[in-house]
C-alpha cells in the first residue's frame, strides 16, 4: 500500500507547537509564582559558575567591591554639591514620567496571569487534537488517492457524494475528489476513526485497548467543551466520559495531563504511521 508523508510531516510540527504551549504554561507559571528559579534563575549562575571553574570568583569579587566603594564615594561627593531637595525634585518628576510605562506593565502582568488561567493549556490541548484530525483526514485523501484497489472498499460512500460541483471544486481530480470524500468521513469520534482506519488501512483496533481508547474519548470530548462551553462540564461531557464533577463547574487542566494527552495521540499516529508503510502492497 502506498501512502504519502506529508501527513505525518505536518502532524508532528502542529503536535510540536501544541507541547511548546503546554510547556509555556510551566515557565509562566515559574516566572511569575517562583521568582524564575527553574527558567531564568539557572541562566544567570553560568557566569559565576564559569569563574569558578577558572579559580577566579575571588578575583571578580574583589573587583566588583573595589569599583561599588569608588562609585558610593563619588556619589556621596555629588550629594553634597547638588543637595538633598535636588534629587528628591528628580525622583518625583521621574516617578510621573514612569507612571504610564508602570501602567503598561500591570497591564502585561494582567494578561500574563490570564494566560496562565488555563488558557494556554486549553489551547495546547485544542492544537494537538485539531493536528490529530487534520492528519487522519490528510492521511486518508492520501491512500486513497494512491491506491486504487482501496478506493473499492468506499465505493458506496463516494458514488453516493461524487458530483459535477466536487469534481470542478478539485479542477476535475477524481482521485482528489475521492479523497476528500472519505477524509470528510473522519469524525472525533473513537468508533468512528476504528471503522474507518480498519477499512482504510486493515488495522484493527487503532487503540489497541479499551483504556486508550476511553482516554482518547475524553480528550475529545475535553476539546469539544473548550471550544463550544468556554470549558464548563455539560450533561454529554458527563455521560461520555461518567466524569463526577458538576455541571457547569469549568473544567481544570494540568501540564502533566496535557503533555500525557499529547504523548498518547504521538503514539496514536506513531502506530497509524508504522502499519500503513508497512502494509504489503497487494492490499
């Protein structure tokens, strides 16, 4: 069976950005609540850790008490010649010439605690299971572009949807236009994506178990309630995924849970990726 690799190219550079989010999320998180100690805070003792490899922390601390007691002299010297009420002047001026760049800040500040309120995992989550369906449907207008023994097994679904407007839509391309029939096919649903991938490609079961595949449910029912209920648990959300939080309590995610959530749709494709090339061609 022959299968394209543009799928799983684009595949892995959305599910990159969705981890790159997630992971944004921690460092936010660190930057704002843990003064930088496991992001910036490790940067700024390369230098010192650097001088202390030479031997020569002794010789920068010297250095740098030698230059601090030469600059407190002379500004004690400056003090003296301009007065107390000169810099008190200055500082007060200066602190109404700062106040609209302060007021950015907060301002920053405010949209950065509001990113860390969830969204920036929402949205991680939001990427990795939108580039999980973009490469079902991409994987599927591929094979059956390329293989036309496969096609055979949708001719129903595409006789059915094939018309004179779909054709010239693809430029009259009816292998294309054949594709997109089936990609169109592919819901975010686990029974469906089974049916399909198995017709598509013989494979089996595509979550090998019940446990991944009542994992994966939730992640798209999670997705399906962050995009249409701003996150808040609905009476389907309930049903689908037998959660025991509230209706209407607005769902909370953690990193660890949408790295794991992302990890498991990698592996998902991983092993969509390794069946499909190697299928034997006569199938």
């Amino acid at each position: 069976m022959r299968a394209g690799k543009f799928p799983f190219r684009n595949f892995d550079y959305n599910i990159r950005r969705a981890e790159a989010l997630a992971r944004l999320d921690g460092y936010l998180e660190d930057l704002l609540h843990n003064e930088g100690k496991g992001t910036i805070k490790p940067l700024f003792k390369i230098p010192n850790d650097l001088m202390q490899a030479l031997g020569m922390e002794g010789v920068i601390d010297k250095a740098l008490k030698r230059v601090g007691m030469e600059m407190k002299k002379e500004f004690e010297e400056e003090v003296k010649q301009k007065g107390k009420e000169y810099y008190e002047r200055v500082a007060k001026d200066y602190i109404e010439h700062l106040k609209p760049r302060l007021r950015k800040v907060v301002k920053m500040f405010e949209d950065l605690n509001l990113l860390m309120d969830q969204t920036l995992l929402e949205q991680a989550l939001v990427v990795a299971v939108t580039a999980f369906e973009v490469y079902l449907q991409e994987l599927a207008t591929s094979v059956i572009m390329l293989n036309p023994s496969i096609r055979k097994r949708f001719h129903t679904e595409i006789d059915r949807a094939i018309k004179l407007a779909k054709l010239e839509e693809y430029r009259l391309d009816v292998k294309r236009t054949q594709g997109e029939i089936v990609a169109n096919m592919i819901r975010l649903d686990t029974g469906t994506i089974k049916s399909i991938l198995h017709r598509l490609l013989d494979l089996q079961n595509v979550f090998v178990d019940k446990k991944t595949e009542t994992k994966v449910c939730k992640i798209f029912e999670i997705r399906h309630i962050i995009i249409h209920q701003a996150g808040f648990i609905d009476p389907k959300f309930k049903r689908i995924t037998k959660s025991k939080s509230s209706i209407d309590k607005q769902i909370t995610l953690t990193q660890r849970y949408v790295l794991n959530s992302i990890k498991t749709l990698r592996q998902i494709v991983e092993r969509i990726e390794d069946h499909a090339h190697k299928t034997p061609a006569h199938i």
